[in-house]
C-alpha cells in the first residue's frame, strides 16, 4: 500500500497524464464513489468520458483563478463548451447552485444549537418554509440568522435556479452529475474547498455540466485524508465564504437569471424537495 501510495504521489508531482488528482484516486479505490462513477460516466459513457478527460486536461493548464473562482472556461459560461454545446447545456435543465454542508454553523461556536436540521443533510429548515410570496417570518433557529446556506439558497429561489447542500462525493455524482450527463448537459455553481477544484472538475467535464467554482476563504480541508473524513461527515472546522466569494455568486446567479428569463423560464415563490435538491416552483401545489 504505501509503495502504492508513493506512486501515486510521484504521478502527480510529474503530472502525469496531464492530471494532478493520482493521489486521491489512490485513495478512493474500493470507495462507493469510485465505482459509481467508474460505471455510471467511464463504462456507460466512454466516448464523453474520453472528451471530457481531454477538456479536463486542458483545464488544468489553464484554470483561471481569480478571487477563488475556477471556471469551466475563463471566459465564461458555455464557452468550453462551443456554441452548440453551451446552448444545450443552457437549456436542457435548471440550472444548479450547490454548497457544501461544511458551510452550516457548527454547535460548538456558540451559535444557538447550531443547524436545526443537523449538519450533515442536504436539508435546511429556513428553505423548507421559504415563500417569497409573504413577508419573511422568524428564523427556524438562532444559528440561521448567520448562515450564508440562507443567504445563498434565498438569492438561487429568486433567480430561479435549484438548490442542493452537498454532503457526500456520492451522492453529488447521483444528484448533479449523473443526471446532467443523461441529460446531455447542464449548468452548475458550486461553493467548495480549493481542494475539491480539481477532483470534481474531471466527472463535470465528463458530463458535459458548465460549471463556475468558488472557493472557501477558510475552514477548508487540507488534504485528502482530512477531505474523506468530511465526505463521512466528519468536519470540524466550519467553511467560510469570503465577502468576494459571496459576490461572486451573487454575479453568476444575476448571469443565471438573465439567462432564465431570455428563456421565458419563470423564477419560483417556493422551493420543493426532489430527492436531495431544492427545486424552484410557483405554488405550493406544484
Ligand atoms: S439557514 Fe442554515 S442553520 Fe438554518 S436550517 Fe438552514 S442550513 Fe440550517
């Protein structure tokens, strides 16, 4: 194992292949997640799975990184993509907003009980009762009055744009990936550790998702071991989202919505659970 080990971190300080994640694919042999998306993306899909191991090689050449953005195209949205391909991907679904369940408020800080809806869901209370159709009521708990999972989930609803706390590397393959590739495509913004850029980059290319990162400023995993301890839910530190970071979002979600409307894709009031995403409806009966 350990001479295993050293090779895989010999591949990646050679970059081998053009690609820098050997190490942590040595350690997700034998993980769930690993098969899933060996079967899913490589095995049911190897022709999009070979175009999108190219267009990950050429991302990591070239990522842009500006105030902690990494995008699928420097440029911009879809333009990874060529105009065809960005255009389905536009199209074909919602787009996504997705942040990391590291992002709720821990119990230990003080910060009223922490989450009410435990930390490692992908549910939040104050999204469960959201209606932009009313004045806001109280917050579910002390902790959701400081917890940008509101913030941001609040502005993808009035943007018209899904919503998902990503827990597990699983179950962010089941409920964005997998689904966008048996699509034909999709869009995505998803809030994560600088550690995650380039693992999760090669399955969205893969599946043809046109994607923006924006990265943590702070409580970030530090390595692999400490990555899939928090992939089990075990994370101590709280991840936090800069000021920039927040505008980030704030600018691509505007980009999103603009988009939606030239679509004549109408925002939602409320959002509805499927499965482990919060999904824009108009009505409560949708
Ligand atoms: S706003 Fe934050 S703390 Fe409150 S329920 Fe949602 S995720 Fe939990």
């Amino acid at each position: 194992m350990r001479l295993c080990e050293g090779l895989f971190q010999e591949f990646d300080r050679r970059g081998f292949l053009g690609v820098r994640i050997w190490e942590f694919i040595g350690y997700s042999l034998g993980r769930p997640y690993a098969h899933y998306v060996a079967r899913e993306l490589a095995l049911r899909h190897p022709l999009r799975f070979a175009r999108g191991f190219l267009a990950y090689r050429r991302f990591v050449r070239e990522k842009s990184a500006g105030a902690g953005v990494f995008r699928a195209a420097p440029e911009g949205w879809g333009a990874h993509l060529g105009p065809r391909a960005a255009k389905a991907a536009a199209e074909v679904s919602r787009p996504i907003v997705a942040v990391g369940y590291c992002q709720k408020p821990l119990e230990r800080n003080g910060n009223g009980g922490g989450c009410p809806a435990g930390r490692f869901t992908h549910a939040c209370l104050y999204l469960d009762g959201l209606d932009l159709a009313r004045p806001d009521g109280d917050l579910p708990a002390p902790a959701c009055k400081g917890c940008l999972v509101r913030v941001i989930g609040r502005e993808a609803l009035k943007a018209g744009v899904s919503f998902n706390i990503m827990t597990t590397a699983l179950d962010v393959a089941r409920d964005i990936m997998v689904p966008a590739i048996n699509n034909g495509g999709g869009r995505a913004l998803l809030a994560v550790c600088p550690i995650t850029v380039e693992i999760a980059a090669l399955p969205l290319l893969v599946c043809g998702i046109d994607f923006s990162f924006v990265t943590y400023n702070g409580g970030n995993c530090q390595d692999y071991a400490s990555w899939l301890l928090a992939d089990r839910g075990h994370k101590l530190e709280r991840a936090i989202l800069g000021g920039q970071g927040l505008a980030n979002i704030r600018a691509a979600l505007q980009d999103l919505a603009q988009d939606a409307q030239k679509q004549g894709r109408a925002p939602g009031l409320r959002f509805a659970r499927r499965g482990n995403t919060y999904i824009p409806v108009a009505s409560p009966t949708c």
